[in-house]
C-alpha cells in the first residue's frame, strides 16, 4: 500500500513495513486493517497567547465558552502553538516569573495534542524594565541566568525555543532605551548570541534553539549575521524567519529566493511568525510596523478570498521546501498585534475562507488515511505516507506508530 | 605660536615643539622664520584612472597637453589617488599583468606628492573571465596568488589597498557568472575575507587593507559583516565606505548616523567612493546603478551650485570626525562611470564651483601657514597646525618636519 502524493510533497512522506504478530509471535497473515494519520510531523502552528488565560482559568464563563470554540477550532487544525515569554511580560516584577502560569498552559496544549514553543528569551523589545537600573555585565549575567533558569524550568514541556529575536537591529534599536539593545551594543551581536547558545544549550542540551529574524527591505543582513554566527561555531538548532506580511503576500518567487538563500546553511527553516492579511495592506513606506495605527481594520469579504489564496500559496510553497520544518501563523484570531486582520478566524470566532482552504491541505490533501490494508502471509503491510504518528485498527483495537524518515520495520502484536 | 580653528577639527592638529640650533650644537634663540604646510597627513584624494595612459606615455599630444593641465589641477588639490587593479582589465590574458604599467603610473604619482591606492584586488565584477573555466579551489589560489603579487610588487609604491570589495552581495550577485561570487558562495563570506587578509598580510605586512562596501537600503548588513570579520580574528586596516550619492547627497544627518555605527569599531575609516553629481539625480527607484543609462547626463549652472553646496557639507561633516582619515572622490572629471557629471572637472576640464570650495577647505581653511614665528632665547618655537609635512624657512634655507599625533620636540640644525 503506497500513498501518492505531487512530487513536490515526496520529501514529506515516510514509508514503512508494518508486520502484524499475534501475541504468541506468529505472524498474522491476510488480517484486515485501518490506518489513518492522527498527528503530522512538520510542525503547523500558531501563536495563542490567550491560552494562558485560559488554561489558568481566568476567564469568565463567556470567555471561557469563546475560548472553547476557539480552541476546538485551533486543535483541529494545528500541532503546535507559540506562548509568550517576553520578559518585561513574563518577570515583570523582578524574581517573581509567572513559571507556573505558563507551565499549566504548555501542560494542557500537550494534552491538546500540541507541541509548544517558548518566544522568546532575548530581545530588544518588552524586556524587563528593572534591567536599565543595572550595569552591563549585570544585565548581561541576568540575561543569561534567565535563558537558563527557562530552558530548565521548562524541559520536557517546551523543547523549542525562539531563543534570540531580532539580533540584526538589536544594537541600533533607538526607538527606546532598554537592557538588551545596551549589551548587544556593548559585547556585539556575534558575541551576544554565543552566550545566549551557550546558556540555553547548557540548560537544555536536547531542546531545538532558533535564532529569529525579520528582514528590513533585504535579506542580506540576516544572511551575513547566520553564517558569521555558524562560522563562529554557534549551535544554532533551527533558522527562525519571520514573514509578517501586513504590505502584501510575498509572492512565490520572492519566497522560493529566501528559501534558496537560507537553505544553503544545511539547516531547518521554521518560518516563526507568517501573516497575511484579510483586509487592507500596510503602506509601502511604513518603516517600522508599530507606527501604522489606523483607526478601524477590518477583515473584509473580498479581503478574505485574497487572504485565502496568498495563505495556500505561502504554505504550499514552503511545505515543499524540505529544509522547511514548520509554519507558524501568527495570530490565530484577529484582535491582536496592531488591531490588523491577522487571524485564521474573526475576532467573533468566525473561520475565514483562509482557514478552511488550509484545512483543506493539513488534514486533507497532505493527510494519509484511513486507508484500509491487508497484511501478506508474513504478516506485513508496506505503508506509506505523511509523516507523522498513526493509528492502526486491527480487530477493533487501537495500535499507535510513529511514520519517520527512518523507515525500517515495526512490529504490532495484536 | 598656535594654529586657531574650529573646534570641531581640533583633533586634526599636531602640536610640537621646534628647537633651532647652530651647527656647533648651541641653541638660535630669537630668530626668525616662516612655516608653511607642504601637505596633510589626512588623505584628500580622488580617483584618476586616466592617469596609467598618460604616465605611460600612451596620449597623443592633444590628449598629453589636456591631461597635463588636469593633473596640475589634481596636484594642487589633493594628495592621494586611486588607481585600478580591476582583475579583468589588470590581468585580461593570463599569466599577463599589467605590472610595469601601473608601477610606472604609481612612480609618477608617488613623485608628484600623492599617495597611492590600489583599488581592488577581490571583487566579483570585471573579475578575470578565465576563472569561469577553473574548478573553484583552482579560482580561490589564483584569486589569493593574485593578491599576494600584487601586494609584494608594489610594496613601497602602494601601502595602501581597497583588498576586498562589496562582499555583502559577493555570493548572492547575480547579474552574470563569475568566478569570485562562485568561490564566495562555495566557501563563504566570512571564510574568503579571512583569506584574502591571510595572504595580503603575508605579502605586505605593512600595507593597510580595507574591507570596502556601499549601502544598498540599509547598513545593517555591512554593520554585521564587519562585526563578523572582526569577531573571526581578521586583520582589517580600515573600513571602506563607498558613498555614491547619484541618488542625491545624504545630508549630514545620515552621514553622522554612519559614522557613528561605524566608528564603533575603533578602526579607520575611508571614505572611498565619494560622488556628488552636478546635474540631475538617478531616479530613487534604480537598484543597480548601472542599469540607469540617459542618453544625456549633463552638469547643469545649478546643478554645480548644489554639488558645491553639498560637497562641502559632506567634506566638513566627514574631516570634523575623528574616524575618518581619507575621503577619495571618485572621478576627478566627468564623463567616466555611467557618464555621471561627477567630476570637479568637466570632461574640457573646467572647474566646477565644488573643486574651488573644496580648495578653500583643503588648502585654505584646513590649511597652516605660511607664518612667521621666533624662537625664544633657549631656541624653542611652540608651533601648532593641521597635521602634516611642514616647511621651515630660516635665513634662507628650508628644512622639513613632520607634524603628527606623537607631538614632542623636534631639533633643526640651521
């Protein structure tokens, strides 16, 4: 039994010989079973900053019935969610860390099913007001405390980290005065990243730290501070891109020429924080995004077919890259970063077109099963398909497996 | 004796105390002379690529007569020139070279006051059009071989070398195939840079060599290249600075913006690339400048009002930084690159109002001297003046010193 698929996609698929033994060990021939995809691999995602109020229980009885639609919503769809860790948020008064909070909220999007990721534990922006009061090698030494205080406190519940945003601008931010602009002005970018790496690799030495950026008007900066940085011998995990497309959809070609460039670096690519717009673009000659604040931003009908197209595009480029690992959309629903029609569904909960034509690939096109099957007279299925865990039903009984680039042979006693 | 100027140039004097003394050792207290300033120490330069025809006595006698009185003009304003070692025209059939050509040119230069740059010896335009047929390890010991020729054949000529140029775009160019965007890609920007200074280095180690780079929209990216060589151990003499202004002048406050980002790394820095057009500007929307081709680019009355207006600005703004030691403008007359009018000269080498300003500037206001002075009764003349090669007049005669950062005393035996 072999799954088809476009070509373009054949780097997604995992193939694998499942041999069907019954409990005393012989092999169970011509036996029927249904196989069907439970969890993808790659990682489809989103922010959900929400979730903390939620799975701390801080919503009213409204909110917490909106929040359920939503999630049920957010579950069916996705495999992994972003929480926030901005410092100035997360330790805002200094050594009282809401650790526990985020804690109760990675523990129940796992029980969702979830994978999560923590962003992020150095940047420039909305980090801790108290670090201006200190020194340079003391806000240096508490930044580095911090990255290992959460990588540890949090092993096991989030692996994955963006765990250095925005390092390209970091020393010539100006639009306000903070710790982390001043020691990475001080130690340098190069430098800075090292010690954060090394930090969080000490804590965690399994958990995937990406490095994140954004790109100005080219992508040479990011290109140049990545190879310094792997030159440098700095164990990046994964190559973090953010593609915040409030101007307009990129386009195919611009993407594919990104992911040309920062695919020659041999290692994953995560596009961390990917939005397109149901509504009006962002003018052209908006420099920094935070100083465009219209006064209404509406998701619109028309906006949203566009949004739906440019948000299939983007996906299907980037799932058929194979150095792409993961997709994060930024904001599941509208309401968030900047009042924009970021989301995959209406402040109201709605699902927009978007939504539902991405549905249409992650659990459709780009989903394997349920497929029935027939063992041979050794007991073997050859299957295959989208890469990710499984589910096999044999004789009304449940048997999980993991579909890898591995391969091989895994044996199910029924 | 003190030299007066702005305070703003403050840190362009030397100050040194001159002793005048007899021949039988014995102090010449109370005696007159004159001092006057030969030349600076800061490099005033420009680029004069014409000048490897007429030194090799390559023009005819109208050609000859033209460039004699341009050079004069040349001579009278500045104290550095640059000279083209462009591999593709310095080395067009291989294993041929150019060498006594430019040695000739830099000869004259040398006897005519100037100092002499080299201008470049790794760049991936009008590289050699035989790489394209090497393997790239073949290209990576040609291109370091090259450099290393080069730099040893013109020790004592040529002390000073734009090494490597435009390495933010190096591997991602894409124009046309080249050998050195082919090795740039293969092993790397950062790794190419730290081999092109290996081999310099070795072959003249007393030679300063620049990294040399133009902004495309941002500074970002050359910001953290630097940061990255640096960071990797590699001996930069000074950081080039193109600034091509055909989209029109900067204005000072971009300009300080620059020279603070890039004064931070306690290095030199050159101004290598300096235009300022006399007539309209390159539309903003052109990326490569070379695509902009008008049939006419004339230098308009107001147009060379605007370029001495703006050239000044950009020469104060620049000399007034401590960073900065050499400003080169890049085409002394019109009608070289693009066919920009971006000369000080016109094509019949009439001067245009910027080279009149900037020749008050130069020899004038930045300028010490001629002044009389008299020694006290031990002999002593505390004198102050823009740093450079000074001349003494005394009972006739004339004597040189050098005026520097070091100060101290200087004895002249009259």
């Amino acid at each position: 039994m072999s799954h088809s698929c476009d070509a373009v996609y054949k780097h997604r698929l995992g193939t694998k010989r499942l041999k069907l033994v019954g409990t005393d060990g012989n092999p169970l021939g011509n036996t029927e079973v249904v196989i069907k995809q439970k969890k993808h691999e790659f990682l489809f995602g989103c922010g959900e900053f929400n979730s903390i109020a939620y799975a701390n229980n801080e919503l009213d009885e409204n909110g917490r019935l909106k929040a359920e639609d939503k999630y049920k919503k957010l579950f069916d769809l996705f495999n992994f969610v972003t929480l926030p860790f901005y410092w100035g948020d997360f330790e805002n008064i200094k050594g009282r860390p809401h650790t526990q909070r985020l804690k109760k909220t990675a523990q129940w999007l796992i029980s969702r099913g979830c994978a999560v990721k923590g962003h992020c534990l150095c940047w420039h922006s909305y980090s801790a007001p108290w670090l201006l009061d200190m020194s340079n090698s003391q806000i240096l030494s508490a930044q580095l405390q911090r990255i290992r205080r959460e990588s540890r406190d949090f092993a096991g519940l989030i692996d994955i980290w963006d765990l250095i945003n925005e390092v390209v601008i970091m020393p010539i931010y100006d639009r306000y005065d903070n710790g982390i602009t001043r020691i990475c002005k001080d130690v340098g970018r190069i430098r800075l990243v090292r010690e954060v790496f090394a930090a969080a690799k000490e804590a965690n030495p399994d958990a995937v730290f990406l490095i994140n950026d954004f790109f100005n008007t080219t992508t040479d900066s990011y290109d140049v501070l990545i190879e310094a940085c792997l030159e440098a011998g700095i164990p990046i995990g994964a190559i973090g891109i953010q593609s915040h497309m409030h101007k307009g959809y990129w386009g195919v070609e611009k993407t594919l020429k990104i992911l040309e460039r920062f695919s020659t670096f041999n290692l994953p690519v995560h596009f961390t924080e990917s939005t397109v717009l149901s509504g009006h673009h962002m003018p052209q000659e908006t420099d920094d995004f935070n100083d465009y604040v219209p006064e209404k931003w509406l998701s619109t009908p028309e906006g949203e077919e566009q949004q739906a197209r440019e948000t299939i595009l983007h996906y299907k480029t980037l799932f058929a890259h194979p150095a792409v690992e993961s997709i994060t959309w930024w904001e599941f629903a509208d309401g968030q970063w900047l009042g924009a029609p970021s989301g995959l569904l209406t402040c109201e909960n709605r699902v927009k077109p978007a939504y539902e034509e991405l549905h249409k690939l992650i659990k459709g096109k780009w989903w394997t099963g349920p497929e029935a099957a027939i063992s041979d007279e050794t007991g073997l299925i050859e299957f295959s398909g989208f890469r990710g865990e499984y589910e096999l039903n044999c004789h009304g009984k449940k048997y999980s497996f993991i579909l890898d680039k591995k391969g091989g042979e895994t044996e199910i006693v029924v």
